[in-house]
C-alpha cells in the first residue's frame, strides 16, 4: 500500500489529472448505462499506459496473444484474428521505436522478418488478383516478422525479462488447466458457450475436449505443448507443477498434432540432454506420468457439481446456428442434452483419438484436401513455382468449398504456404525454419521449433495468435539464452552521434 501511494505522489500533475479524467469518464458511462464504452475508455487507458514502455510492451504482446481468443469477437471492426494482429503490430513496432534512437535497428534481424513477406509480394504480382488480397494475405507475416524483431531484441537487451515472462506463462498456464478439467467433467466450456460468435468454437462442436482460455482445442493443446516443454527446460521452482498440469491438459484437448509435436521435441530434449540422464530423472518422469494420469482419469461421478447432462450453448444473435442431424443418422445435433456428463471418460475419449486414428473423420477430412492442394499446386509451372496468390486458398474455399462437413480450411500449414506463394514461398519458409534452428543454439528454442513445426502440418495457422505466439516466444528465449546483460554488452551508439562524434574529433585535431 506504502509503495502504491508513493508511486501516486511521484505522477506529474498533467498525468495525475488525466487518470482522474479517465475515472470520472469511465463511472459517467457506466451511469447512462453505457458500460461498453465504460470498458472501452479502460481499455485504451491500459493501452496508453502500456504503450510508454518497451518492457510493458513485451509483457502485453504474450499476454494478448495467448489469453485472449479470437473465437469470441468483442465488437471488433474486422475479423477478430485481423484486429487483435493489428494491434500486436502496432504494440510491437511501437517499441522497437521507443528503442531506436538509443539501440539503432539491426539490419540482418529486419531482413529476416521480411522474407516470407517479399516471398508473398512476388507471388501476388504474378498472379495479380488486385491490392487487397495482398495485404491481408501477408499482414499476418508482417506481423510475426515485426513481433520476433522486438522480441528478440529485447531480450539481448534484458535476459531476465524473457525467462520472467516464461516462467509467468507456465505457472498462468496451472490455473488454465484445472479450467480445461472443468471444462470436461461438466461437457461445456463456460463464457465461450455463450459468446463464441460461431457454435463451432463452443462445446456443441466436440464437448469431449478441453479449449481452456484458447477458445479451440488445438490451440490449447499448442498452449499447453509449449508451457510444459518451456517448464521442464526452464526448471525454474516447483517446476514439475506447470509440466504435470500442462500434460494433462495436452491430454485432455485431444489434439493429436501437439501430441505428435510434444513426443518429437522430447525426443530432441533427450537426445541432447542424454548425457545427464541418471536414475533419479527416469524416477521423476515416471512421478510425472504417473500424476498426469491421475488427473485426466479422474472421473465426473466423483463430483455432485456435475449436472447430468451437458448443458446447450447459447446463440446470440446474428450467430450462425448449428446444424440440424441428417435425416435419419444417431449423431446427435449439436447443442442436444447427449451425450450426458456421468457418461464422461477422459481417458476413453484419449485412446479413441489414438486408436486407429486413420478411420476418424478428421484424418479423412485432411487426405481429401491434400489432394485439393496438389491439383492446385500442380496446375502449370507458374502455380508450382509461384502458387496461386495470396488469399488464394480463402477464394477457393470461399467459391467451391469442401463438402465433408468438416471446417472450410486446407489444414496443413506447409502445403497451403505453396498453394498461395508457390515453392519460392514454401522454401523462404523452410530455410527460415531451418536458419534458426541452426543458429539459434538454445535447447528450449530447438524444442519448441521442432514441436510446433511438426504441429503446424496439421492445421493452419497463421490467424491462430495463440499458436504464433509459441513461435515469438521460441525465437525471444533464443535471445535471452545467447544474450548478455547490458552492463557486458555496450549499447551501440546510433549513426547519427558517431558521425557527431567523427566530426568533433576532427575538428579537435585540427586545432
């Protein structure tokens, strides 16, 4: 409280005045019974106050990116995706120009960030379908380009920061875990039921799977992919709690590409830490494992809480609606009272994802359109070489669609990145991936490039923030792992005062 006053005393009058303004502003809304823009004037008050500082920068670009999601739209002007990059865009290119004028901009970190872009460009002038699809198809590039930029230097700026902010996100991620078990004992997902603006990013999609604080299960499972590789990497206090809550949520998304991804990078993380591998460590996975297990199995009987029967999501207005059962099938339409909650199994519900998972419907859903994708690939040289434009895959999907059921999406992030921007693409693409594997030495970057780009071949992914986040943060740990402090590393002196300085000394010399 001491401390709190202090900082009051120690505001100017200007800045003093102006958050009583926005107080008195907020309460007048919220008396007309306006509370919208009562939040709005909040909002943009935490905004202003972020937007002074690089460091409250880096906070807020991973606690946006991973906590709020974009199957809900709070009003948005555009797609919720689109505006909460925007916004990440503007937070990180803000900060890097906070820091120029003292640190400078490093060429080579920018040239990298522009790759894909200028890969997407080239393919967007040789099959020219005008401005727009230009640019939204490669904002979200820009985006991640822009955001691993302010990371990355950030982090060789203050090392700490980063590991803070990690170490923060996997004991956040404790919490989102129990939420996920909630989430599958009760067969609803609480707040996304009610304002997912399409009923497929509510539990009357698939209420067997947890989604978190995600508002899908696959990005949850990349979530909790990354806060269980970060945790047991990191090892930071009480470290095995976020690796046991984020296994089990991992477990109870159901998603089998983070499973895949998960079992990929333990592989490297053994491989490369094999030499320290004792009897005491294999003790300790088997605790973990054994732990994990007890609370996915845990079962909804056990619970007097658990309704009996999974409640309807609720769909507001101008929401699409689910879709009603074909005539005569047993699958029941989403939104119905079954299945009910007692008949709940997690651990069932796990091993029928695995079991034979080439006859699920999904699994099906992603051959057929691997081979849309490669009759749209392969219809002359120029798609080959140069694809089809950016935004193509929307236009097709848009004009001929899918007819299986399943969401309108190619699925596979590596094929869909040649269909749009053509094998030049696709290769910018894989030797940036490549490039930083190789220079970027850290363990935890290596896991989690390896873990989420074994994912990303299962899903796209570039409007999911949660999962493009994993990435920013992989490359921002690379930077605070081969970084120094700022007292070891001088801070390089902008062109501007060096030619300064070359002109003072020559004039001193001269006399």
């Amino acid at each position: 409280m001491g401390s709190l006053t202090e900082k009051v005393k120690g505001m100017g009058r200007g800045d003093l005045v102006l958050c009583i303004g926005l107080g008195l502003l907020a309460v007048a809304f919220l008396v007309v019974g306006r509370w919208d823009l009562s939040v709005g004037v909040g909002v943009g008050a935490v905004l202003g106050w972020v937007f002074l500082d690089p460091v409250r920068v880096t906070w807020a670009v991973f606690v946006i990116a991973f906590a709020i999601p974009v199957t809900i739209d709070f009003g948005y002007p555009t797609n919720p995706s689109y505006t909460l990059l925007l916004l990440l865009f503007v937070l990180a290119f803000w900060g890097r120009l906070l820091r120029a004028e003292r640190d400078g901009w490093r060429r080579n970190v920018i040239l990298a960030g522009l790759v894909l872009p200028v890969c997407g460009v080239l393919s967007g002038l040789v099959h020219w379908h005008g401005i727009k699809p230009i640019v939204v198809g490669l904002s979200p590039l820009a985006c991640v380009g822009v955001l691993c930029w302010h990371v990355i230097e950030e982090a060789r700026r203050d090392r700490q920061l980063i590991i803070r902010i990690a170490e923060w996100l996997t004991w956040l991620s404790v919490p989102v875990a129990a939420f996920a078990k909630y989430q599958t004992l009760t067969l609803s997902w609480p707040i996304f039921d009610q304002l997912a603006y399409h009923w497929t990013y509510t539990s009357a999609f698939d209420a067997t799977r947890a989604v978190g604080i995600s508002g899908h299960p696959i990005i949850y499972g990349s979530f909790a992919m990354a806060m269980a590789l970060i945790a047991l990497t990191i090892k930071g206090r009480y470290w095995y709690v976020p690796v046991v809550a984020n296994l089990a949520g991992l477990v109870l998304s159901g998603t089998r590409s983070a499973w895949v991804g998960i079992v990929l990078a333990l592989a490297l993380w053994l491989l490369l830490r094999w030499r320290a591998i004792s009897w005491r460590g294999v003790g300790s996975a088997i605790l973990i494992a054994v732990t994990t297990l007890m609370f996915v199995a845990v079962k909804p009987s056990l619970f007097s809480f658990v309704t009996a029967a999974a409640p309807s999501a609720t769909w507001f207005p101008g929401s699409p609606p689910p879709p009603a059962p074909a005539p005569g099938s047993s699958t029941p339409a989403p939104g119905s009272s079954s299945p009910t909650a007692g008949a709940a199994d997690p651990v069932g519900a796990a091993e029928s994802r695995i079991s034979d998972p080439l006859q699920s419907a999904s699994a099906n859903a992603r051959f057929a359109r691997i081979s849309v994708l490669w009759d749209g690939i392969t219809q002359d040289w120029s798609t080959v070489l140069f694809g089809n434009g950016p935004e193509a895959n929307v236009r097709y999907l848009e004009k001929v669609a899918i007819g299986d059921g399943e969401a309108q999406v190619f699925d596979n992030t590596y094929l869909t990145f040649w269909y749009n921007y053509g094998l030049v693409g696709l290769a910018g693409l894989l030797s940036l991936l490549l490039v930083l594997w190789w220079r970027l030495r850290s363990v935890v970057t290596r896991i989690l490039l390896v873990a989420l780009g074994a994912q990303i071949f299962f899903f796209d992914v570039w409007l999911w923030l949660g999962a493009v986040a994993v990435f920013v943060l992989a490359v921002a740990l690379a930077g605070a792992d081969t970084s120094r402090s700022t007292t070891e590393q001088p801070v390089p002196t902008p062109r501007r005062q060096r030619s300064a300085q070359g002109r003072s000394l020559t004039g001193l010399d001269a006399v």
